[in-house]
C-alpha cells in the first residue's frame, strides 16, 4: 500500500481553484473549509489592495474563470467609477476583497452562485475519493491479516503428536468463515458495527447447534454410565406387576408408604399381596411365603438343604460392595456431579444435599438396578458359593437428625437374598455401617470423628447397634433362613487401632449374646480391627463355638502391590497371606476355625 503524502499539502498550490492557474497542482481541502455564501449583505464593499503586476499564466487565468456580466475587465476603472449600464452602488455591493488584483473584481450574483456550486461538487468529489482510499487502506489490512492467519507455527510436540494437520484444518475452516462473515458484512469502514452484529449472531447460532447436539447424547450417554453397574444385567426396574393388584387393597393408613407396593419403583419379583406382617418389628412385605432350598450353584458344593463343612470346605464368594451401602469409589457415578466446593463425600452429605424425596427416588433407582437377579446368576456361574451382602442401620430404622433414606433398602436386602437363594448361593449378612459410625470412613454412612463406642454419644450408638441386633437376629432366625444366612456379621472393620480394645471385646459379648438368646444358630463374624492376628491371641477365648473372624487383606490400597502382575498376586494371597491364617488358626488360644478375606 503506497504511503500517505503527507507534505504535499504545503507543496501544491492552496489556493482556490477559480485564483489558481490552470494548469497548477490543487492541494487537499482544509477539514473544514467555509463555503461561499449565497448572498452577503455588506454596507460597503472593501477595496484590493496595491495592484501587483501579474504574468500572462494569470492573465489567462482570469479572462477563463471570471464571470463576464458585471465583472471589471482590463483597463477597469478604480474604485468609484461605474461601468457602462451598471451603477457603482451594484457594483461596490459585489466588490471582491482578493489581494491578488490589481484593482477590485466586482463578482455578479450569478457568478457567485456558480462558483458555490464549483466548490461544493469539489468538496464531494474529494469526501468520495478519501472514502475509497480508507475502504481500499481497511480492506487491504484484513487482507493482511488474514494471510497472517496462514502462517502457522508449530511446536515440536504437535508435530511429534501429528497434531499439525489438525490445527491447519482448524485454522483454514476458521479462515473460510471469517471470508464469509465479511462478504456478508461488507467491506466498507461505515458498516464494521453491522459486520460485527453479524459475527456475533452467527456464532450465537451455532452454539445453540451445538448445545442441541450434545445435550441428548449427554443424557444417553449418562443413562448408559448409569446401567454400567449391573454387572451383566438387562434389567430395568417395573411395577408392571401392579396391574392385576386393586389399589382398594391398601389400606389407607398404609398408601404411599413403605408396605404400599404402588409406592414402589421397582416391583419385579415381589409379593404385591398387602400384609403389615412384622418379625422383629421388621416387615416381611414382598416375599411369599414358601420357598425352595435345593438349589446348588455348581457340583463342588452341597445344595443349601445340606450342611456346608466350614473349617474344611473352601468358602469361595464374592463382596456386593456399593449397593445398599453407597460408596463413592464404587459407585463414583452418584458422587460426580459434584464439586469439592459441595463437600459431598459420603451418603450423608449426599441424602442430606439431595433432601428427603430427591434422596429416596434416586437411592431406589439405586438399589434396583446396581445389582439384579443377573449378578447373582453371574456369581454362581463364575464357580462362587457364598456372597457377603453389606447392608446399613437406615435399613432398620433412623434416628432424630438422620438424612438417610429409611427402609428402602431392607426391601432389596430381602430379594437379594431370595435371587441368592434361587441360584444356590449362601449369603454372609454384613452390617456395614451403625449408628456413630465405627471408623469414620465414608463406607460408615459418615466420613469424620469417630462416634461409636467413642465421644459423647458413643455408649448410646452402642445400644442402639445392640438393639439393631435384636431385631436383625429375630427376623433371620426364622426357619426360612437357616439355610441360605449362613453367616451373620456384627460389625464391619471397626477401627480398633483408634477404639479402646476391651470396650470392642465387650460389645461384641453382648451382641453374641443378644443374637444367640433369639435363637440364630449359624455362625457369626466379627471384625479384626486392624489389629494384627497375632494379637488375638487369648482376647477372644470361649465366648462361642461358631464365631468366625473377618480380616480384611487389600492389595488396592497398596501402592506396591497395585504394580504386582496377575501371577504375584495370586502367590502373595497363598504364600503370604495362607501362612499367616494357618499360625493364627488355634480355637485353643480364642482364634477361629477361618477367615474371610475381601481384597
């Protein structure tokens, strides 16, 4: 673009182009130059001042541009003397005040007139002419830009990473479309507000194709993140069983409560007859009332209406952990959507930010569709005979301040032990979390301090846990589950390190006590602690013939043990792990006939 001539102002002639000869160079008008007026009304005429003696470049230059009619001609008189059949009162109205002239030019109306409009078509021109110049300077600048835009650089990782196709693609689409965005804007400087208006609408629009396009493959790919824990299953939850059940068949004390099958999300496989049946002030509403004990998951183990040999015949089972008691690396799903700034960290936090309504549907869609039928057929067909269940408190009953979802889950505890039943499967029942919680990790209920057996409320969470135990141990004492709740859990993994030992020991005298006295007769676990087998050594001694302790050996929490091969971790659970349950495997010194080891 050729340079602005910014000194040719004061090198061309400035003078008014009816004064200037014809063939001299015309400088730029002044930015606001006065127009010749019209009409001018003066009192008197003002005089030239002293002639100066011109050249014949002026001479000619006059007699081309001066108007004739009234106009001094040469050999004019001076001032005061009147031409021929014009007064010297006309004449001395239009008298020019140019110093160029040796005497005054009287100008006419009519060569006034023309010489305005001169000027003004001359200001027009002038105004057009910088108006393309500026259209031409601001197109060829973006122009410029744009070839700029082209001229990509690239780091030595994108073109390690075969990233450089992929931006010059990004930056010629971008280019493309800026194109379009100014063709339709306009290339001229007095439309930059619209180009841009422009701009802007158009990329409003395509966000909002794209927010169009994303947003239902987010909630499909979101329903399918939500299936992804039924291990296998195609379930989906209904209550189309409902259609042959009158609704007048509740009572009214009973509708939209916990025994009202229409307040149901899922009834697949229960009983919908209404009954306000309790054992233990527990409610067996939605189970039948026979049920068939033959089964056998594979042939290396009896059916479950023949004795199981603990002590000798291998246990080899299976943990539903995150099912009816939510945890967060389990589950992640019903965790993610919040952010630190939430502190939401554990199914309290999680109940009590959702609230009462949003808690209790979502935790149900939860439990019927986490785990199915499906799970526990895929269980047995992996060669497993036993499954341990965790299950917590809210199930039983909830406290004054408590956010959890009562009840619901006892409901699918039941038919998950049925759907264990129906394929063969012996079910180890875990109480995964109690009141105050036993070691205040989030799989407590409660991430935090402690308030089991511990702080000031810690006595009264140990009563309430025993009279959990009293119910729990009432309704699992019924024939009906001698044979499939072969093991009964006291409470999982309390933090004993933390806890006074003794106060442990003698908590779970009681509770063995309260669970035998109501007539459960198979086994009963109790956890290590943390402790170390070796410590059990005489702690525990003759206060049961069926107890069994739980320990608890994981390789996922072991940052050396994560890095092990499929093969090293199989030989540290048979040479490591094998050794130290035999040494510790003396019923003489308080020890117990076996373990139960989750990894």
């Amino acid at each position: 673009m050729p340079k602005a001539r910014r000194d040719s102002a004061y090198e061309a002639d400035v003078r008014p182009a009816f004064a200037r000869p014809p063939n001299a160079k015309g400088g730029p008008l002044p930015a606001a130059s006065p127009k010749t007026p019209t009409k001018q009304v003066r009192t008197k005429a003002k005089q030239s001042p002293s002639p100066v003696k011109r050249s014949g470049d002026d001479d000619r230059r006059r007699s081309a541009h001066t108007p004739t009619r009234g106009s001094p001609t040469k050999g004019t008189p001076t001032k005061g003397t009147p031409t021929k059949g014009s007064p010297s009162k006309t004449r001395a109205k239009y008298v020019s005040s140019t110093s160029t002239g040796e005497t005054s030019h009287v100008l006419s109306t009519d060569a006034l007139a023309k010489l305005n409009n001169f000027n003004e078509k001359t200001l027009v021109k002038e105004k057009e002419v910088r108006q393309k110049q500026n259209a031409k300077t601001g197109h060829q600048a973006n122009e410029k830009r744009r070839r700029k835009s082209h001229n990509h650089h690239y780091s030595p990782r994108d073109l390690e990473e075969g990233r450089h196709g992929e931006r010059r693609k990004h930056h010629k689409t971008r280019s493309v479309l800026s194109a379009r965005l100014r063709r339709r804007g306009g290339d001229g400087g007095d439309d930059d507000g619209n180009s841009t208006k422009r701009r802007i609408f158009w990329m409003v629009v395509i966000v909002l194709i794209l927010l169009a396009i994303f947003i239902p493959v987010g909630v499909v790919a979101s329903k399918k993140h939500d299936g992804g824990g039924k291990t296998g299953s195609t379930d989906t939850t209904s209550n189309s069983d409902l259609n042959g059940i009158d609704p007048n068949s509740i009572p009214a004390s009973a509708k939209g409560g916990y025994l009202d099958p229409f307040a149901w999300a899922d009834t697949k496989d229960f009983n919908l007859t209404y009954t306000d049946e309790m054992v233990g002030g527990l409610p067996v509403m939605g189970l039948y009332s026979k049920w068939d004990d033959s089964a056998s998951p594979n042939q290396n183990v009896p059916a479950l209406n023949k004795p199981f040999d603990y002590g000798k015949t291998p246990i080899r089972g299976t943990n539903i952990g995150g099912w009816l008691s939510v945890e967060p690396f389990i589950t992640p799903s019903l965790f993610s959507s919040y952010s630190a700034r939430d502190n939401v960290v554990d199914e309290y936090t999680l109940t009590q930010k959702l609230g009462p309504r949003l808690a209790a549907s979502t935790l149900e869609k939860h439990y019927s569709t986490f785990v199915t039928e499906q799970t526990f057929s895929d269980i047995a067909d992996a060669g497993m005979d036993h499954v341990r269940i965790p299950f917590s408190y809210w199930a039983i009953i909830t406290y004054d301040g408590d956010p959890y979802v009562p009840k619901i889950s006892w409901r699918y505890l039941l038919r998950g032990i049925e759907y264990a039943r129906k394929h063969g499967l012996r079910v180890n029942l875990d109480l995964h979390a109690v009141p105050g919680s036993q070691n205040g990790w989030n799989h407590s209920g409660r991430q935090g301090s402690i308030g089991w057996l511990a702080g000031t409320d810690g006595s009264q969470n140990g009563q309430r846990t025993l009279d959990i135990h009293k119910q729990l141990s009432q309704f699992f004492a019924q024939d009906r589950y001698k044979n499939v709740v072969t093991i009964y859990g006291l409470v999982n993994e309390p933090k004993m390190m933390t806890l006074p030992t003794q106060t442990v020991l003698d908590w779970n005298k009681q509770a063995v006590k309260i669970i035998r006295d109501n007539g459960y007769k198979q086994y009963i676990t109790f956890g290590d602690g943390f402790l170390g087998l070796d410590k059990w050594n005489n702690l525990f001694k003759g206060v049961d013939s069926k107890l069994v302790m739980d320990t608890h050996q994981y390789s996922i929490f072991n940052t050396g043990q994560l890095a092990f091969t499929h093969k090293n971790k199989i030989s540290l659970a048979c040479s490591g792990w094998s050794g130290m349950i035999a040494s510790a495997n003396n019923p003489s010194t308080g020890q117990v006939s076996f373990y139960s080891i989750p990894s």
